[in-house]
C-alpha cells in the first residue's frame, strides 16, 4: 500500500468508505476470501452491509470482524484519517486534537479511537533486545502544582525501560509500568525483553538488579558516584526516559497512570521505527487489522500492572 504524504494524497487514496473497506478487505484476505466457519475461499459480497457471505455455508463475515475497527460506529475513512495523523505527526496526535482535526462528534469516541490504535502497537514478542542493552527505571507524571513531587507524588508512575546500545545510536526499546522498583518487578521486566543468550544488561547500582547475573543473565552492573557518571554509562535509556517526559507533557499534557501502558507503547512503536517515519501509515494500518477488539469497557477498566 502506498504512503500518502499529504492530506490530499490521502483522500486521493481514499476517496470515500467504499476505498477504505476495499483496503481492509485486501489487507485482511490478501489471497481472497476464507471463510472464517468452514474455510471455504467463495464469497458474495452484500454491498450494502459490507459483509462477505461464504457461498459453501452461507456464514457472513465482516472484515472488520477481529481487528480494532471491531463493531465500530465510526466511518472507516475517520479512522484511517486517525491513522494518518497518528503516523504522520512526529509527535504523534492528542484526542483533543483528532476531535478538531476531524470532526468527530465527542472527545471520548476521538479518545477512544486513539487508545484502540495505540493497543495494536506492543512490541512482538518474538522480537527480543540483544547486545549491549541499557536498563533503568524512571518516574513519570505527578502532581504539576501543589502537591508532593518526587517518588511519594500521586499520579506519578514508575517506568521501567530498556533499550539497545549500538555503537553510535541506540536500537530497539521496550518500556513498561512497574508498581515498585523492586526485584520482584524489575527483574521479570528485564528478563522478559532481553534475549538472555544474545544480550548483555548495563544497569546502574540499584540492588534490585542484583539477582539478574544470578538468574543468568550477563549483567554489568556499574555502581555509579555522582549523577553524570550514571549518564555515562546508560546514556540511552537517559535520553528516552527525558524524550519521554518531555512528549506526555507537550502533546498529552500528562497522562493518567491509568492509561499510561497505552502511551509507552505508541513510543516504543516511534521509537523502534523512527528511521521509517514515512512509512508509518500502512505499518499502523497494518497493525490495527492484525490488533486484538478491545472494548470501551475493558479500555477504561484496565489497571496498571
Ligand atoms: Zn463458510
């Protein structure tokens, strides 16, 4: 699928709905239709409905079935528009934003239409850190006036990160909310993104990351005497984890510890891919027809963890 760079471009590609379910149909069946029931390849296509009737056992299935446009109720072309904003804004797009940008009727379906994007972005698990990997935990949000700052603040969140370490950049990062900066926490997170026989983990002092060599991992674990050496050493996982900040507070204006998983992700997801920026707009899209339905109710009812 091409990459429409500009505004015009898209509505070129995507002329009206019809465009756009011809699109998901392609992606979804790129070797035409199976029949989901008895997997049969016939099908009829009832237009006005936009389903595909199987013509062994008559079973009517929607492309959308089992992605994130699941049951949706807002046009196709908004959320490719979504999709299009989402991939080409560097920084990415606020729901506040999306609601101006394309006229959706409230804030919450903008918002949710968003979250359901940013859920089909986590990392593939079979893609695991290798190499130097750099790891280090972070707070994130907090009280913005009054209030408490620091690590008791409410609404703040502990963020664990790992990324690779490559000669003169970095590689590939994986972010996650962690209820405490604990062994228990941190220990499992490390384990779970590296790929223990490829990678060697770069963590500061903490002793939560003792038990990493121990449990088998190669870990250089750098006790570090004043802050500019801990910079250093994890120069990476730094810079993220101040990118990081510095995007919550400038395109979302904070985040709910709640929500924040969510946010990590679509990061990560620029992160990994900002050599291919241009190509954002079917990777996203791709994405979102691969991605898991995820309900309005079980977006608002997740809990960090
Ligand atoms: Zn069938």
């Amino acid at each position: 699928m091409r990459t429409p760079k500009t505004l015009h471009d898209f509505y070129t590609q995507f002329p009206d709905e019809d465009a756009c379910w011809a699109a998901l149909r392609q992606m979804r069946w790129p070797h035409g239709f199976v029949c989901p029931r008895c997997g049969g390849r016939g099908s009829h296509r009832l237009r006005t409905r936009r389903l595909e009737q199987c013509r062994a056992c008559r079973h009517q299935a929607s492309p959308t079935a089992g992605t994130v446009f699941h049951k949706t109720r807002v046009p196709l072309r908004t959320w490719f528009l979504a999709i299009f904003f989402l991939a080409r804004h560097k920084k990415g797009i606020s729901a506040l934003q999306l609601r101006r940008d394309t006229g959706l009727g409230s804030y919450q379906t903008a918002w949710t239409l968003l979250h359901k994007l940013r859920s089909a972005l986590g990392p593939r698990p079979e893609f695991r850190l290798t190499g130097l990997v750099e790891a280090d935990e972070t707070y994130v949000g907090g009280a913005v006036s009054g209030g408490k700052r620091g690590r008791g603040a409410p609404n703040k969140a502990l963020v664990a990160g790992a990324v690779e370490q490559r000669e003169h950049s970095a590689g590939s990062l994986r972010l996650a909310v962690v209820p405490h900066a604990s062994t228990a926490e941190l220990g499992p997170f490390v384990r779970g993104v590296i790929d223990a026989r490829e990678a060697t983990v770069l963590t500061d002092g903490l002793p939560a990351y003792a038990h990493l060599g121990p449990a088998g991992v190669d870990h250089r674990p750098e006790v570090q005497g004043d802050p500019a050496r801990a910079a250093e050493i994890l120069p990476w996982i730094h810079k993220v984890f101040s990118n990081l900040k510095t995007w919550l507070r400038g395109t979302f204006h904070g985040v709910s510890p709640k929500h924040l998983p969510r946010y990590l992700q679509e990061f990560s997801y620029r992160f990994d891919r900002r050599a291919r920026e241009a190509e954002l707009f079917p990777f996203v899209l791709r994405r979102a027809v691969r991605g898991e339905p995820l309900p309005y109710a079980r977006l608002t009812a997740e809990v960090v963890g």
